[in-house]
C-alpha cells in the first residue's frame, strides 16, 4: 500500500460556462487521463506477483519486438 499515489482531479461549473454537459465531459477526460478507471479495474481482482512480474515481462518484449522492427523501417 505503500505506492498508491494521491490523485485530485476537480472540474468547477464556473471553468466551463455553467454547462453541467461540458463539465461532466471535462471531468470523464481528466479521470481518464489520470487513470483511474484502469487502475479501479487492474485492482478489481488480486494478482500474484508472479503474474505482475509476467506482465510486466511480456510488455516489455512486445515493445522491444516493436522498436525492432521500427529501427529497420527507420533504416530503409
């Protein structure tokens, strides 16, 4: 628990024209942005670590694999 980040996102009425639409639009896009709804889902069940440390293993290859390929397009 020691690595949960504090996150504040606040969207006022009087920022957005008092348009309760474009504020609830302004505040989807900061939630997105933040990621709190994909944290809220990533916590929604536990994971073992060595599932996490999988993962984080199987990201890392997938976007080694990638720049690979890109270096070789940058190349041609």
């Amino acid at each position: 628990m020691a690595n949960r980040k504090i996150i504040n996102v606040e969207v006022r009425l009087d920022e957005c024209n008092n348009d309760f639409e474009r504020m609830m639009k302004k505040f989807s896009r900061n939630v997105k942005r933040e990621g709190i709804v994909e944290e809220l889902l990533d916590k929604r069940y536990y994971k073992k670590d060595s599932q996490i440390r999988n993962e984080r293993n199987m990201f890392h290859k997938r976007r080694k694999k990638v720049m690979k390929i890109i270096g070789k397009l940058k190349k041609d």
